[in-house]
C-alpha cells in the first residue's frame, strides 16, 4: 500500500539532478525559495509534444531534455534574467520509464552548465505522446528587464549570432537528406537542433548595459519580428540580405533555403533586439565574438498595430514564407 | 505574414482574464513580479491527460479549467502560501480552440475567487489527447511554511473537511450508475470532482497558528499519509473508522466502499495536517465550521523508512485498497 512505483521513479529522477541549493525541493507539495533582494521573479513555460516538436527517432531522450529546458531559459535569456529554478512535467507511456530518467540527465547537462535547478515535478502516464512541458522560474533587477514593446523609430535592430542552423538540421531530416546528413557540415546543424545553447549571458550583458528590448527567435526570424512590432507599436524593416546565416547551412542548402528557413524555421534561439545607433560599438564589444550582433533592419516609426516590411536588394517584398503559425 | 492566428488565439485567451496586477503578464517572453518583501517564493506544477486523469464527456472544458487550476491551489494550500500566480501550458487538437477559451473561463471563474491570476503560457499542436500543465507561483513566510517532514512524534494527524466525495462521484460515472447519478446526493459528489476546493483558507490558518505539517490528500489519504510518515521519518497510525466521511457518498454507496474510495481515490483536496493534542481546540476553532478538522489518527514513534498502519476496529488491517499510483 505504499505507491512504491512513484516513490522509486522519483528517487530514480531526482538521483539524476544536483541537490537544491536551499529550501525545499523535490519531495514535498511545493518547492519554495528566497528570492535575491530587490528583485522580480521572471516565469516562462513551455510544452513540447511528440510528433509535433520532436520525434524519439531524431531526437535522443537526453537531448530532448536538454532541449526541453534550453527553450525555456531562452525565454529568460530573452527577458535578461539570471536562471533559474525550474519544475518539469513528463507525460509518458507506462513503459517509458527509462526514457524519462534519461531526459532528466539531459536536463540536468544544461542545468549545470547554466546554473539552473530543477527543483519540482510532475510525472503522470499518457495514452499518447510523450509530452514535456518546463515551467521555468528567473530573477532580474526590474529595472533591467528586456521588454518586447521597447523598440523605438530610430532603432537598429539587431541577431545574436547566427540564423538558420537548427532549421537546416530539421530540413536534411525531414528530406531524409542521407548524402547531406553524412558531410561534416551536417554535424553543427544537428547541434543547433538538438542542443540549442541559450543565450543567457548574452541576455544578461544587454540587460546590464541599459537595453530594453529583445525578444528570442525561437519561432524564425519573421514570426518574432512581428511579435516585437505588435508589442512596441512600430513599424518594422528586416533586410533579409543581411540575416547571418550559418555557415553550413548555406554551405548544404544554399543562401536562399537558408535565408527562408531563417525568417520563418526557427529554433535559433538567438536574440533580436533593439539599440540605438550610438550603443552599437559598444555592445558589440560587450557581446564578444560567442554572440557578435549583426544588424538585420530597423525601426522606420511609430504604428499602432504594428507592421514588419522585409526588404531584398533594397525594395518590399512579397514574403511567402511564413513566421510559424501554430494555428 | 503574420502568424495571425497565434496573435488571435493569445488575445482570445487574453481577454477571458484579468488583467497583470503589476509587471508583465502575457504577451512578453515571460511574466516577471516583484515578489512580496520577506517572503519565499513557492512553486508547483500540475499536469492532467485526457484520457487518464479527465474524460471530455464527463467533464466541461470550464470545469476542466477550474480542476487544473485547483490541483495546482491545493499544492500552494499545503504549503501555507498565499496564490499565487499560473503558468498555463495546454496541447489541443487544431479543432479545439473554442474548448480551450472555455477552459481559460474555468481557470478565470477559480483565479477570480482565490487571488490569483495566469500570467503567462504556451498553448501548442498536439496529435493525441488534450493535455493541460499548470505550473502555480506563490508567496509564502519562510517561518511559516507548512512541510511534509514537519510531524513528530505524539502529535494528531487531522484531515479539513470531509474525504470521498469525489471519488465517489467518479465510481457512479465509471459503473455508469444512472439510477445513483440521478439522486441529488450525486450533485455534491460530481461537483467535489469537477469543481474541487482548493483549502487556501484552512492553509494559511494553520502555517499563521504556527502548524509545520501539512500535506493535500489529492491522491487519497492512505498514499499521502505514506507521503507523510516517509517525509517525516515516523510511524502513523490512521484509524479508518474515524474518517470523516462525506455523507452523500455514504448515502449511495454505503460506509464501506466510501471509505476505500476516501483511502485510495483521492481528489478530495483536503488537508491532512499534523498538530500536537494541546492545540487542537484553538486549530478547530480557527478553521471554522467549512474546514471543521477531525483527527484520523496520530504519529506513534520515530521510523526512518515511514510506516503507516491502518486500524479499523482498533485493530491493525491488511489493506489492498492501494493508494492510487502512478506507475
């Protein structure tokens, strides 16, 4: 009559991860922390579902738990803030019991390099796919928070890093690319897919310097464009000339599948934000060549509703290709 | 070019909640708070699958909100916590958008009666069956926090309220019991199932008094009293003929199998709580009539491994009437 199965897979599970640094966690109804004086609590959640974010013939349980906290603390990155306490939930097959103590080791990778702690769960059976959703719990000094509506006309808009990678990877996959998937350049698209690196520090350092808007690119270029546009109120232009593409990705697909799966593939985890012309230098210096900032458009004026215009060779363009629309 | 359909979707959802009281809530990269001074931050999270812990046809999407949002309550409640702030995540077939606006309502119609509020969320595609995680933020007294390990020995263990309603009310709906469905005493039962009462008032009473144990009875007394004697390191002893018993469950299915269903069932959200002899007029008297406590047993002696033993008639019973378990 104990409920010995619960007991031993969240021992099994919490064997897997570094004991909480203070208060409660794993073990009782809630955990519970003191958070650093001064400032916010910072709290993202995201769900990834089998057959919709990633397939267990891709995707390794370890690197799916990697990756399942990486997109939430992308999401703080985007925020500025320090990570960062986390509470998973695992919905699983009966059966999957080992699959799951893996993805806590993945999760536990990231965590340790990052500085984060899974301190609670939930896990509970599924008649379907596997489902994992990380609710993921930052701190920031509130006057130092990126904000998506702090764009402002007279912005240079500005990536992070390099664009397109983990899209690439997703593409050679879904075309069963074999001839593809076998070059050397394969290798950091598929990286990029399953072990996306959050840019934590690069969040913190344009906190820190006084910007105030950024938002992460985890659903392309595009879709998080308009995002920040909406949010600030203001029109938006995005030379998709000057998008830093990966390298291998043009490399394997060329500059115009690239630059596409860019604007609209997603999984970049990279920032975009916003800086004022005067600051670039600067923060350029501050980001360091990890995450060296490329300016990719800017913020043409005030609107309402807001508006995002690409641009190619200079002139508007139609754009068929689609932020990712969940519905 | 727009991802029209998420902007629409998320201000839809918007629209059925309050709005942030302070800070960012939806709409940004994550929601961010200033916490309360002094206070520790308390933190669980939920997950309900369809087809395992809910039915479409025996439950409203609106009841369905309301259930998600009190399970993750009923974890703030046992700590001692003041709600609380919600992390709503939902993974729904492309059809069911109207179901999860009236799931959002549900959510609203609780948040709205206890002080809290959903700050952010990620509502996703999902192939199989509807899948709903709340991640639940709350405040609470580091002194003051309600703990699984805080029973000692020769202290009461009390239950709030009354236990079996609920899974009372599940067993007519599993047999299909229409003659016992169409009773006014199933009213109670289906409500204490899809419209449960997370004991935030009977909490916060009991952490305020200086209580330090506490745990919900989500998933039936006898595993949260395994939860319990484990946490704490002692052995329990439940006294089955003393639990209080709703009365509309005995009315239909009679005292025997009501009292499984409050040992094995679950869902009564409930507290069970630990509290020495001297206190308990002045705890009973605090907690009012609706959360009126009645003591189910007590903790006899220090035991590394937890022991609960289970009496009826005064005398230690075999039990198969096994705590639900989730593996």
């Amino acid at each position: 009559m104990s409920g010995a199965g619960e007991f031993e897979l969240i021992d099994a599970l919490s064997a897997r991860l570094d004991p909480p640094d203070e208060g409660l966690g794993i073990g009782d109804d809630a955990a519970a922390w003191r958070p650093g004086a001064g400032s916010v609590v910072v709290a993202t959640t995201d769900m990834l579902v089998e057959g919709i974010h990633f397939r267990l013939d891709w995707t390794s349980p370890r690197d799916l738990g990697w990756k399942a906290l990486a997109v939430s603390l992308s999401d703080l990155a985007a925020m500025g803030a320090r990570p960062g306490r986390g509470l998973v939930s695992v919905a699983l097959l009966p059966g999957q019991t080992e699959l799951v103590e893996e993805l806590y080791e993945g999760m536990s990778d990231l965590a340790r390099l990052t500085g984060s702690r899974i301190v609670g769960g939930d896990t509970v059976r599924s008649p379907g796919p596997l489902v994992v959703n990380v609710a993921m719990l930052g701190e920031a000094y509130p006057d130092q928070l990126l904000r998506r509506d702090g764009a402002r006309p007279g912005d240079l808009l500005a990536l992070t890093g390099t664009v397109g990678a983990a899209a690439a990877g997703l593409d050679l996959l879904l075309r069963d690319d074999r001839k593809s998937l076998e070059r050397p350049e394969a290798v950091p698209l598929l990286a990029a897919l399953h072990r996306p690196q959050p840019r934590l520090a690069a969040g913190a350092v344009l906190a820190a310097l006084g910007l105030r808007c950024a938002i992460d690119v985890s659903d392309g270029v595009a879709s998080e464009a308009w995002h920040l546009a909406r949010a600030s109120r203001v029109a938006i232009e995005i030379d998709v000339d000057r998008l830093p593409l990966a390298a291998e990705a043009v490399a394997l697909l060329g500059r115009s599948k690239s630059r596409d799966l860019a604007l609209s593939g997603g999984e970049d985890y990279q920032l975009l934000f916003a800086v004022s012309e005067p600051r670039l230098a600067e923060i350029s210096d501050a980001l360091g060549d990890g995450a060296a900032p490329t300016v990719v458009g800017r913020v043409t004026g005030e609107c309402p509703g807001g508006r995002v215009t690409f641009l190619a060779s200079g002139r508007p363009i139609e754009t068929t290709a689609d932020g990712y629309v969940a519905f």
